[in-house]
C-alpha cells in the first residue's frame, strides 16, 4: 500500500475557487459507500481541504486532524487517504463500528477466506433449517449473553424475541440475519475483529435492505402496509452483493493508504476533556448536527435495528444515542443559557423571535448551551494558528429561521477561533427534508435546511 497525498478533484489554490456543491461529483467511491448514515457529509469536502492544506504546508504528512462527530467517519477515511493520522470521537456506537470499518483496511485475503466460510455449506443448511422453523426458532431465540431479549410477559410490546422493533422486518428474513450474526460471532474464534467487523457492517446494510424501511434517511418511515406482504426478498443474494459491492470499495481504498498511518476511533462525547490533549490536533474538521435528535435527524433511531440484528451492541446503548446528543435530555452544559446568549447577539434575537411565536426557546438555548461546548473543546485541542472546518446548515423551529453559521461564527470568537472563510453551498444530493409540518397541520409546510456552510477558522496564536 502507498500513501498518495492525492485528491478526486482537480487540485486549486483558493479554497474560493471551487464550487463546494461538487454537482455530479461520486460520493461513494471507496469505503464511502459501505452502510447508509443520515445527514453524511459528502467526501469531496475534506478532500478538498486536505488537499489545500498539504499543498500549501499547513498540513504534512503524519499529521493528526481530529473530527468531534465522527457519524460514518468521512474525515478519518480521507485524512488516510491524504497520508494523515485522525481520531475522531461519537456518541453513537454503531456510528463508531462504521467508522472504524471505513478507515482501516484489514487483512484482504483473510477477509476473503472469512466471507467464504460465512457463506459455506453451514450456511445453507442454517438458511434451509431456518426457512422450515423459523417461527420455533423466533420463540426460543437466545442472545449471545443466554438469556431471553424480551419475555413475553416483560411489559415492552415494542420489540419482538430479536430485540428489533416489531413490524419492521419480514420474516423468515429476520431470523436469517440474527442466525448470520450468531454465526460471525462464531467465526470471530478463528478470525481477528477487523474482519468480522467489515461482514458486520455488510450485514446491517443487508438487514436495512431487507427491512420494510423506505428510502429515506431523515426520518423512518415503513412502506405502506399493503406491500409489506409482498415484500420478500431473498437474504442470502442480498447479502452477496452488499459483501461483494463493500469488498470491491475496500479495495480501492487500499490502493491509497498508508500503513504508516491511522484512525483512532473512540465512543465517547467529543466534550470529554480526556479524549485529546490540549494543542494535540493540526487540524479539525467536523460536520456537527445542526440541532437536538429529537428534532433534526435521529441517528441513533437510524442506527438502532441493524446494530441490534447484525452487531452485538446493546438495545439500551442504541436507545440512548439520541437522548444524549447535543440539546438530548440527558445532557448538561456547563455554560449556561444566559452566557451563551450574551456570546452570540443573533442566538439572543433568535430566541426572542421563538418566545414571541410561543416556539421551543429553551430547547434551543439547550442545544447551543452543549454545542458552545464542542466549539470550546475545538478550541482546547487544535494547536495555534491551525485550522478548524466545521460544515453545518442553517433550520427553522416553530417557523423561525435558526442561522447557525453566524451564531456559529460569533460563539468560536470567544474561545479564539478566527473566521478565515465561509463559503456556501447547495446540498441538492444530501438526503435531509427541504419541507415539513412543524405544526403538523396537514398542508402546511416549512422550509428546511437546502444548503451548508463550510466555515473555516483559525486557531489564535
């Protein structure tokens, strides 16, 4: 393998200069197209800034950029890509498996011999077992810790016996995937963890595939309950092609990679000061969420049935992913409201439009209370006069526009981030809601967020 410093796009010398919509750009090139995630952020974007940066001897090669909100790990992959060490941290672990399998490149021929022997003639004698019993098997279905997921007497209805929701996947598909899963957990006595971890991955976007789930990543929606009978796809050829379509990526990605180089991916919140020592990273570059879970896009929602039927994470550790995010319930902020507000003179007019409309003020003072936070930890970690990128989009709540760019830019002030440039695009590729009913009234509609800001800034000397 070879480390390349090289880029998809045509190098230029301005940062201003090039059109970060990237139009008709392919955005799943390599590992970039191994599992779905909401709200992704596109790869030519630190492509595009890492190759600016080694050009212009901001960045050299081993250097270490860090990313806060890892989500499918975008900037880990590139960084290596660009011959640069990453870390990046997130709340939501299955965000964090994806992540890790994105940006490393396992053994290839081992991974082979893994999927073959997944795929042997075992297999096809669990899938036939499975296809005459598996309503039996679904009722006496173990985990791997021995005991039952969920009795029918424990009071939770919503799940079924496989820990998934109930009427979001057709069966015997479902206990086809949890049986793939009891099976690489098997194999993993013969095979180290990058490679099981690849065929998980390939898993939960096969398990996705089969679901009843609709194209669509912002919000989860079933097909109608009309063609759900119908829908029977078969697990074993979806599954096949996943493998062989991630397989085909990882090799490429293997073609630009160093093994001089890493990524570090930990679960963990990026405010943990113990994450990353302080002036430790050259560069950040992140793509935050652009308000609470609840509200904007529900990652952890996203994540929670193929994590369950294809990994062995925990139900609760998913459950928990969007009620800890920024603004979530479960999180605290050690600025308070008042001095956020004081940072930002926009973030102030905001929430006083929201009061006047009756709108969720204190929901917004919350999210940018924990979000000040992340700016800070930014701060911490970058070193001097290096720089930080943060891709975000502005969104309205209760109809009221919420321009995160500028309250952005005035928080970063007070911890000596300077804006150096803040450059628009258009998202007309990324699969977020342009309209909605904040009111839910039907027929009334909203706008949402159709484009982005990439704000670059540099950490004071």
């Amino acid at each position: 393998m070879q480390s390349t410093l090289t880029a998809t796009t045509d190098y230029r010398p301005g940062l201003e200069d090039r059109d970060w919509s990237f139009k008709g750009a392919t955005t799943d090139y390599g590992t970039h197209d191994l599992h779905k995630y909401p709200a992704r952020m596109i790869p030519q974007i630190p492509d595009a800034l890492f190759e600016h940066w080694t050009h212009t001897g901001t960045l050299s090669e081993g250097d270490l950029v860090f990313d806060p909100f890892s989500g499918s790990g975008t900037t880990a992959a590139e960084a290596r890509r660009h011959g640069l060490n990453a870390i990046a941290t997130d709340i939501n672990p299955f965000a964090c498996l994806l992540s890790r399998t994105k940006s490393t490149v396992p053994d290839l021929d081992t991974l082979e011999s893994a999927i073959r022997q997944c795929l042997g003639t075992d297999w096809a004698t669990r899938e036939q077992f499975i296809e005459e019993n598996y309503q039996s098997a679904a009722s006496q279905h173990r985990t791997k810790h021995g005991g039952d997921i969920y009795t029918e007497d424990s009071g939770d209805q919503n799940y079924n016996a496989y820990g998934v929701r109930k009427g979001w996947f057709p069966e015997p598909q479902l206990a086809k995937i949890t049986a793939m899963s009891r099976q690489l957990s098997e194999l993993r006595a013969e095979y180290d963890h990058e490679v099981i971890r690849f065929i998980r991955i390939a898993l939960a976007q096969a398990a996705r595939n089969i679901s009843y789930q609709r194209d669509s990543e912002f919000k989860r929606h079933r097909i109608p309950e009309a063609d759900r009978e119908s829908h029977d796809p078969k697990f074993t050829e979806t599954f096949i092609e996943t493998l062989r379509e991630n397989f085909y990526g990882l090799v490429d990605y293997a073609t630009q990679v160093s093994d001089e180089t890493t990524a570090t991916i930990k679960y963990a919140d990026c405010r943990d000061t113990s994450v990353l020592a302080p002036d430790s990273a050259d560069a950040v570059v992140s793509s935050p969420p652009y308000g609470d879970h609840s509200t904007t896009v529900a990652y952890g929602g996203f994540s929670t049935d193929p994590a369950a039927v294809a990994t062995p994470l925990k139900l609760d550790q998913m459950t928990d992913v969007d009620p800890s995010g920024l603004g979530g319930s479960k999180t605290t902020s050690d600025i308070e409201f008042a001095t956020v507000s004081e940072w930002s003179p926009t973030l102030r007019a905001t929430v006083d439009a929201l009061k006047d409309v009756d709108g969720r003020d204190d929901d917004v003072l919350h999210f940018f209370a924990d979000y000040a936070e992340t700016l800070e930890q930014m701060a911490r970690v970058v070193k001097p006069g290096q720089p930080v990128a943060i891709v975000l989009g502005n969104r309205t709540v209760s109809r009221v526009p919420i321009p995160m760019n500028v309250i952005t830019i005035e928080i970063a002030q007070q911890f000596q981030l300077d804006l150096e440039h803040s450059l628009p695009r258009s998202i007309p590729s990324k699969t977020l809601p342009y309209e909605n009913a904040p009111e839910n009234i039907p027929g009334q509609t909203g706008g949402l967020i159709a484009d982005e800001y990439v704000l670059i800034f540099r950490a004071g000397q």
